[in-house]
C-alpha cells in the first residue's frame, strides 16, 4: 500500500505526525513523495487547506482520503465543515475530539497520540540547569505554552502562582514559552525560556522540574501534559476535554472546572471560535489549594500510575492500531 502522509508544520501536527509516519514505516507501508502514486492520502493538517492539496490528486482512480483532524470544543468551526466532506473518513486523538466531529459526519475514529520520551544528554542537563538556576532545595512548577493563544489560559496560571506563593522564595515557575513569547521578566520567582528547545533539552526541563501544570481552557490531547506523565512528574491540570482520556484521580491532580462560553478575546483572535461555543474555567482556588499541596511533599504515590497509564500510548500500541484503521491483515 502507498501512503502520501500531507503534514503541516504546525508544531503540535508535526510533533504527533512525525510519530504516525515512523508507525506507517514501521508496518512496511511505502510513503510516497508524488500524491498521485498514492492508495491512501492522510492530511495531517488545518481542514481550511485540504483543498490546496487535494486539487493536486488525480481523477484518474479512486484513492482513500483520510483526515487526521482535532478540535478543542464540543462544536465543529463551521468554515471546517465543507472541506471535511472531501474526506473518507476522519482520525482524530481522543473521545473528546472526536464528539464535535460525530455530529456532521460518520467515519470517525480514534487514534491517540504517541507519548514517548528521549533521554537528555549530560550537555542537555546542564544547558537547562544553568537556565533556569536549578537548586536541590527549589521546588520548580513548569509548563510549555503558547502564551499568547487565549486557550492556553496563561494568565490564570501567572495569577494563581503569584497568589500562593508570592512569599516562598524557594517555589518557581518555568514558563516554556513557543511561538510568540511575552515578557515575564518582571515576575518574581518567575522563569521564562522563549528559546527553541531541542527534544534533549525538553527531557532535561522535565527531568529537573517537580510539577506540571496547565490551567488551559481546553485541548484536544494535551501533548505537554501526557509527556510530563509520561516522565514520572506529578500533573495539575484542567479536568476536562482530551487530557481526561487519560488523566484520572488515580494518576494525577485534575482541576476542578465550570462549563461557559468561549470569551471574546479568543473569538477575535482566532474566528474559528464563535461565542456560543463552551469550554473550561478552571477553579483558581483548588489549583492554588493543589500547587500548594504538592509543593510540600515530592513524594507522590500517584506517579507510578501515570508512567503505567502512559504506556499505553507507546508506539507499538499506535502502530497496532493504526493498522487496524487501515484494515491492514
């Protein structure tokens, strides 16, 4: 079978794709450069550019299309809704993601992201230490963000962080900041790394810092938060949407949360969004109560559970199950 694997550069899509197609490899499936040498397409991308692709493919013969497509709330953008019906059939990472998808169409699946880790370099250990001062008597919280997107939800995390710990000089927060960094220099105990990281530095920044948190409104996954499971560090994080598909009080700290609409700010910003659409408000005042508790005790008896509970989304899992998707034998 030939594969023509159309992945965007978006980080998230990259990262996640990049997975899949050593999965497809993996099975022997031949990836193709040309489309048209294709018997199956996967587009890997925002819906809004199937069209520029697909008007490449050739009448000639009839080709499955497949659509790897996530969103963050229970409604579809509306401007998704005509380019999805190019698609045979949709993929997407969870249960949660999936919901908005099964209201328009049938052929949707599910196909979770791979959570995997590599190990940092000496080099890599150090370059984060020097960076953010790591001292064996800090406790460091951490979180990897595009701080400018409204979903993320930084400001929530910068507002709770300095309400609970504006007095302990020994509790920090690294921000890793993508895309578009703001200026946090002003912040007290506050560190912010808006350098690119390679994949061995990210390991290090997991290896040194003590807690993940992501007060985000909603994920489709949550790739950042399953990673740091995945590296045995306790998680705080909003207790809805995709990150729930493996999240649980078992394995981690799920935020308490209410359901209200999408706010204006993100609706300007990105008009996928429309205000009738709802997410999560995390309850600032139990992630205080959580960032709190865990600041006191490393000790954490939930983080064998999470290490267990990640490897189920290994590659050799994926990899199974995309074949079953592909109708492999």
């Amino acid at each position: 079978m030939n594969i023509y694997y159309h992945l965007s550069h978006y980080i998230s899509h990259r990262n996640a794709g990049m997975d899949y197609i050593v999965g497809l490899k993996n099975l022997g499936l031949n990836l193709v450069h040309d489309i048209n040498d294709a018997d199956v397409i996967i587009l890997h991308d925002d819906p809004l550019n199937y069209s520029n692709v697909l008007r490449l493919v050739s009448k000639s013969r009839y080709r499955k299309i497949i659509a790897y497509s996530v969103w963050e709330t229970e409604d579809l953008p509306l401007q998704y809704l005509e380019p999805l019906r190019l698609v045979d059939e949709i993929w997407t990472c969870t249960p949660f993601s999936a919901t908005a998808f099964l209201k328009h169409f049938e052929k949707v699946r599910v196909l979770e992201h791979v959570v995997s880790r590599v190990e940092p370099s000496i080099d890599d250990l150090m370059r984060i230490t020097s960076r953010i001062g790591h001292h064996e008597d800090g406790f460091y919280f951490y979180s990897i963000v595009d701080s400018v997107n409204p979903r993320k939800n930084l400001r929530s995390l910068l507002d709770v962080f300095a309400k609970n710990f504006h007095s302990h000089k020994n509790v920090h927060l690294v921000v890793k900041q993508y895309r578009h960094a703001v200026d946090l220099a002003s912040l007290p105990q506050v560190i912010s790394i808006d350098k690119d990281l390679s994949p061995g530095e990210l390991s290090a920044l997991h290896r040194f810092c003590d807690c993940y948190i992501s007060l985000h409104h909603a994920e489709a996954w949550g790739l950042t938060i399953s990673d740091a499971m995945f590296f045995g560090n306790p998680v705080i994080a909003t207790g809805y949407s995709g990150n729930m598909h493996y999240m649980s009080e078992a394995n981690s700290y799920p935020v308490n949360h209410f359901l209200d609409h999408v706010h204006e700010e993100m609706c300007r910003r990105i008009p996928l969004y429309r205000p009738e659409m709802k997410w999560a408000y995390p309850d600032l005042r139990h992630a205080g109560y959580l960032m709190k508790k865990l600041s006191r005790d490393k000790k954490n008896p939930k983080l064998r559970n999470a290490i267990k509970d990640m490897s189920a989304f290994g590659l050799t899992e994926i990899t199974h199950k995309m074949r079953s998707l592909l109708e492999l034998p």
